[in-house]
C-alpha cells in the first residue's frame, strides 16, 4: 500500500518550511528593533540599546536553531528563555554567577534591587534619561521578554498579525508618556517590517500541499497581484502616516473637564509649550491648615542644570515609618526657632505620583504602602500609586529665623555639588547682572532680597505671551538669557533666572514644583478655613540654602505672590515669615499661574479658565457615543465572521476547493474542534465524522475536492462542480451536534478570526463527545 501523497508531499516542504522559519525570524528581529527605537527619544542612546539589539537577536536566533532542530513550539519557548537568563546574567550578574553565566541564588537576589533601582531612575529622572545599569537591566530585560513573544506568536502561532498589534503598542509608549514628534524612521521601518511578516506567512499558506492547485496557469499572476496590491496599501498607508498626519490639527487637553481619562497631573520639569497658554482650570486639591496663613504646597525639587533643562533630583527612595514619619529635619542651628503645623490635603482632581505637601514635613498619615520618600528634599513619591483621591494629614516643623539671623549666615552649607553647578558656556549676561544688582548688599541674604525686589519691580512684567522664537520659551541658559533682556515671562523664567544668578554668587539653589496656596472657599472644618487649590495656580519657585537654617524659598515672580521677608527681633512687627501667603493668591494680579504640561517640561502658568458658577449640564452623547462602540465591539467579530463564511461559501459555489475545505476547518476551529497541521484531509474528515457528528457524505465530498486540487493533474480546482450544499450541509451537522453553549460563542466570538487552522492554538483538547 503506497504513502499517503499528504505526508509525502509535507516531507518535500520541509526546505521551504525552514526558509519561512528563516524569513519570519529575521523580520520578527527588525520588527523588535523598530519598535524598540522610539524609546530613545525619552532615554538618550547608550549601552542599552546596543544591548537590546543584542539580546533579541540572540533571543530570536536561539529559537531558529530550535526550530531547525524540529523541536516542539513549548521547547522553543524554554530554549529562548534559558538564553535570556543566561545573557543577562553574564551582563549583569556575572560576579555572582557560576563560570560567569549561570545563574545562582544570590543572582537571583540582584534582581529586585536592579529592578527597583530602574524604576527610582524612571520616576524621578526627566526625559531623556541617561539610563544607568539598574535601568539598562531593565530595558535589555523587557526586549528580550518582548522578542521571545513575538517570536511564540509569529512562528509558534503563525499569528502575525496579532503580533502586529503588540509590536505597535510598545512603540506608542514612548509617546504616550512624553508626547512630541513622530519617529518617522521607526514607523516606517515597523511598518514595513510587518508587512513583510503578513506576506512572508501569506506566501507559506498558499504552496503546494496547503493550499490547492488552483488554475494552476493562474497562480503566478494572483500571487505577483497580491503582492503589488499589498505594497501600494502599504505604501499609501506609509505616506498618509508620515506625511499627512502631522498636517493634521493636534488634540487640545482638557484638564480635568470630568470625562473618562481626564484630570490634571505635575510634570516635574521645566521647559514650556504652547499648551501652557491654553485656558484650562479645575480645582485640583483643598487644604487647611492651623499655620497663620495656608502654605506652599511642594512636589518636586530639581537642582541639576545641565545648561538646557533642570532636572529633577533622583536618589534612593526609602518606605515611611509605622506611623507614616519621614527620616530626621536636616540639621538646624539650636537657636533656630521652629514651629509646627499640621494641614490637612484632600485631592479632587489630582493624578500624579508626586504628592503636595507643605515643606518640610515630618510626618504624612493617611497614605497607603505604595508610598515612598526621598530624604534628601522630602518629596514623595510612588511607582504605581496616583494621588487621585487620597486625603492625608501632614505635619511640618517650619524654621523661623529672625532677620538677623538670616543675615549672619551664608548661603551654603552641606549640600550636594549640583546644587553650585554651573553648565560651561553661560551667557555673561547672568553673571553680570547678578553682580550689577546686588552690588550694595552686604550679606548673602540682603542680595537674594536684591534680586527678588528687582524681578518684582515695574522693569519686570508677568506674561504667558512672552516671545518664543529662538528657544526663549524655556528655562535653558540661552533662554534665560534672552529672558533678562526681554524682561516679561511667566514664573519659569523668573524662577531659573533667580536660581542661576545666585550659583553665580557661589550660593546653592535648586527650583521646586508645586502650588501656590490657594484660595478661600468661605467655609470651614474644625475651625480652620477651607482653601482650594486650583490647575492654574501650579507653580515654580527658586530656593536657597543656608548654613543652620536649611533651604529658604524665595518668590522672584513678578505680580504673584509674597515676596519672602522675616521679622526682626530688634524691631518686632517687620517683615513677614519666609512660608507668608497670601490671604488671597489671586489678588496681586489678574495673572493665573501654571497648569500641568506634558514632556520634559516643568509646570507653569497658563491662562486663567473661566470656572463660572453657574449650573452645569451634563452632555449626553459621550455616553452615547461610548455605549454604541461597546456595542459594535460585541456584534463586530460575528459579524466579520458571517462574511467570510458568505465570501468563502460564493467562492465554493463556483467550484473552489480551498474555500470550501477552508470554510469547514475554520467552523471546526469555532467549535473547538482541534484542527492539527499534522492530519491529512482524509484523517480530519474521519475524525469530524466519528467524534463530533458531520454528515458523512458532505464530508467525503468535501475531502474529495480538496484532494483532487491538491494533487490531480487535471487542473481541477475552482470552476469545478459547486460545492456550496456539501459546506453548508457539513457545517450545519457539526453544529447540531456541538453543546449550545459552544455552538452560541462559535457565532458570537469566532476564534477563527485569529486562529489559522494548523497552528499551536487550532489545537486545543479535545471536547466531549457524548451530550
């Protein structure tokens, strides 16, 4: 008895079995890199992205050789792992590791520590980080991670266009978390990449022996149209991206209008757009507090300057006390006097991982274990947790020196040295004017007052429309620059040129984040006067340290609120408290402070919204509009799947083989009938038979079909006899013999959608076969 001619002719496919391996492989790997590549725009291109290409390619050609060795898909996936932890462990934990590769317990235990110390690097760095081991680790980590999937569900699955789909997402993350210019090279090369893999799979399912010999003088001509059909959609959506989309209108946010996904956040840099100038305003948080007038309220310090951007300060976090207490006050002198309030914050519409608070702090009760603080400036901070709808108690110990005091000290102290640094190439200008303006104080202190009082004075004006050609819309030192010739600007300019005029008097400064106190609501709990803090109050200021005393804030912006002053203990009754408010932020001037940005950009001023008092009304359609796409996700894949089955059904009708076995596979397939790349026509068709109820007859004539097209020489494979009835008659037998409940999902959810018969998920276990 001679072979079945199926397995003989699966035996000659095996070169072009291993070719498509080959060709899948390599494009899964640039596929990866591509969209791997727009991260680089957040973090700067160093050692791990050589490492990441690195790392796939030893990931994706470890699971090639596997497959040429014809082992299982669940094998393939082992071996690709085992070089992942192999690979990264002769990178990272090599001097823990056995013959520097393998990997032992205390290996395992640098784990967690090199993933925490990534994550302190992404939460509390500014775009683009420079990305150091810790970080490195998990960039390579997630690369390899994300190549060993796209490789399971490219090759093992044969499901490429799903892998589309997560190739994609990855490479809008970049982009979602700091918004700006398109990748253009990226996308393109993701773009074709993928369309390299849908053709490469579409290729291998129609050789013979899988797909049927149709009009066999016809094949050459509809596989060469496919192709070009494929290329000028490709084409056309390559050029439609890249070159019309960027003329396209940009998205306008909407800060905290109520709706799904809105909400204010703080962006802990400092360079603005445009977006700082449009009208947004929502009440973001209330406070009160039993201090003489509500506070400052901090999120972030930043104290690196590397000539463009302020960056915000990073360090080891470490988890509050039992009790929520923070680490000990920084040192202060003994005769220093303090006093000690406690505010109450309740957030309303505040989305951040960097918690306001008054400074500095001793104590945050309230808070849940996902909370962590940096020492050094006594921020706190989050990996996973958001501020949005937190209420906690703060308790701050805030230095009262006296004027002199304040005097006889000088600004310095123990700090870090980037709290001096000043970049190389700083515009003369800085430095000049900070001399020519505190030529007469006598004291470190009496020249920060100096300069406060000047920015403050009517050579200065506050302005959200200051000119922004030639970079002056930023805190660089270029912009600054421009920014004290020009003399109007909003709170980042005042703030950055504060802060670099005193490093060039050899005093340390850093800028902080955060909201002006806000403004009374009339009411009151437990006695003290309800504040709310609104999105246009967010706002930037300048502070100083000084020896004994700690770091002193300073308000250099013209036109908003209290200029820093303290009481003489000679004269009592003079000056005002260096945390003074004012009763109300908005008196000084009709002038909004800042709203949240995107990017590496610090928060700042942006026009003043209109929250008028009158009724609102609630806008019915976003509701409509979200129930009927809920409503077309649910019908679409029943839907999708009735036209094929049509599409392929009109085809059958005309005598093509292929559609009709193809349509009987994919039903099988809905059902949850396995359909193994292993069986031949002959086998399957027995099985449907035998196990799950299919009409005899229809079957066999559907086997028929599909044979003679595959393998006889009379060419005979569409415009043969209609084979619709015999589909139809199949499909409708093994439905009436599936339980309803699979029968009803089948129709509703068709797993064929993304299942393709012969691949690892068309072959389940098998169901029952008794009802």
């Amino acid at each position: 008895m001679s072979a079945d001619p199926w397995i003989a002719r699966r035996a000659t496919a095996e070169p072009g079995r291993r070719r498509t391996d080959a060709l899948l492989a390599a494009g899964s790997f640039v596929a990866v890199i591509a969209a791997t590549m727009p991260i680089l725009r957040v973090i700067d291109n160093g050692p791990w992205f050589a490492g990441a290409v690195a790392m796939a390619a030893a990931v994706l050609g470890a699971g090639y050789g596997a497959r040429w060795l014809r082992l299982p898909g669940v094998a393939v996936a082992l071996v690709e792992l085992a070089v992942w932890v192999l690979a990264l462990t002769a990178v990272f934990g090599r001097t823990t590791a056995l013959l520097w590769v393998v990997p032992t317990p205390d290996t395992f235990a640098l784990v967690p520590v090199l993933v925490s110390g990534g994550a302190d690097e992404i939460m509390l760095g500014a775009a683009p980080l420079t990305a150091g081991p810790p970080l490195t680790f998990v960039l390579v980590a997630a690369v390899g991670l994300l190549a060993v999937a796209i490789d399971h569900v490219v090759l093992t699955a044969r499901m490429p266009l799903l892998g589309a789909i997560g190739l994609v997402a990855v490479s809008l993350i970049p982009s979602i978390a700091v918004p700006g210019d398109v990748d253009v090279l990226a996308f393109v090369l993701l773009a074709i990449a993928i369309l390299f893999l849908l053709r490469v799979d579409t290729r291998a399912r129609q050789r013979p022996g899988v797909v049927a010999a149709q009009a066999a003088a016809d094949a050459p001509m509809r596989t060469s149209g496919a192709t070009a059909t494929a290329i000028g959609i490709g084409t056309v959506a390559v050029l439609v991206a890249v070159i019309a989309a960027p003329l396209l209108p940009a998205p306008v946010a909407r800060a905290g209008s109520g709706g799904v996904g809105t909400g204010t956040t703080i962006d802990p840099t400092l360079q603005l757009g445009d977006d700082l100038r449009q009208p947004r305003e929502t009440e973001v948080l209330s406070v009160r507090s039993d201090a003489p007038t509500p506070p400052y309220l901090r999120a972030v310090t930043l104290s690196r300057f590397d000539g463009a951007v302020w960056e915000p300060d990073e360090g080891r976090t470490v988890p509050l006390g039992d009790g929520g207490e923070l680490p000990g006050l920084p040192p202060r002198d003994a005769d220093i006097a303090a006093s000690e309030y406690r505010t109450s914050i309740e957030i309303t519409d505040l989305d951040s991982p960097w918690l306001p608070l008054p400074y500095p702090a001793t104590l945050v009760a309230g808070l849940g274990d996902g909370w962590r603080t940096l020492p050094d400036n006594r921020t706190i901070v989050s990996r996973g947790d958001s501020t949005q709808g937190l209420s906690y108690d703060v308790v701050s110990s805030v230095a009262r020196p006296t004027l002199e005091q304040i005097r006889a000290r000088e600004a310095g102290g123990e700090v870090d040295a980037e709290a001096y640094a000043l970049p190389d190439g700083l515009p003369p200008i800085i430095a000049d004017t900070a001399r020519e303006v505190t030529a007469g104080a006598g004291n470190d202190y009496d020249a920060l007052t100096d300069m406060q009082a000047w920015f403050r004075s009517s050579e200065f004006s506050y302005s959200l429309e200051a000119p922004v050609e030639e970079g002056f819309d930023g805190s660089g030192a270029d912009a600054v620059a421009r920014f004290l010739e020009q003399r109007e600007g909003y709170c980042v300019h005042y703030a950055s040129a504060f802060a670099l005029m005193a490093r060039t008097l050899g005093m340390p400064t850093r800028i902080v984040v955060g909201y002006l106190p806000g403004t009374t609501t009339n009411t009151a709990e437990d006695g003290q006067t309800v504040y709310a803090v609104s999105s246009s109050q967010l706002h930037a200021w300048p502070e100083v340290h000084f020896a004994g005393i700690g770091w002193v804030p300073f308000e250099p912006t013209n036109s908003l609120g209290v200029p820093t002053s303290f009481t003489s203990a000679l004269t009592p009754g003079t000056g005002t408290p260096a945390d003074r408010a004012p009763e109300n932020p908005a008196a000084p001037s009709a002038a909004p402070s800042a709203t949240p940005t995107t990017g590496p950009r610090l928060p700042d001023e942006a026009a003043t919204g209109g929250a008028g008092g009158g009724a609102t009304t609630t806008d019915p359609w976003p509701g409509i509009g979200i129930s009927a796409l809920v409503l077309a996700a649910l019908v679409a894949p029943g839907l999708l799947g009735a036209l094929r089955h049509r599409r392929r059904l009109a085809a059958a009708t005309e005598g093509d083989a292929l559609a009709a076995w193809t349509d009987l596979q994919e039903v099988a397939i809905d059902l949850g009938i396995p359909v193994p790349a292993t069986e031949t026509p002959r086998m399957f068709g027995r099985r449907l038979v035998a196990a799950h109820g299919a009409s005899p007859s229809d079957v066999d004539a559907l086997v028929a079909a599909i044979e003679r097209a595959s393998y006889a020489d009379d060419g005979r494979g569409a415009g043969g006899a209609d084979l619709s009835g015999a589909v139809r008659s199949a499909r409708d037998s093994l439905r009436a013999y599936a339980p309803r409940a699979r029968r009803l999902l089948g129709q509703l959810v068709p797993r064929s959608l993304v299942v393709r018969p012969g691949s690892a998920y068309a072959h389940p276990p098998e169901p029952a076969a008794a009802r």
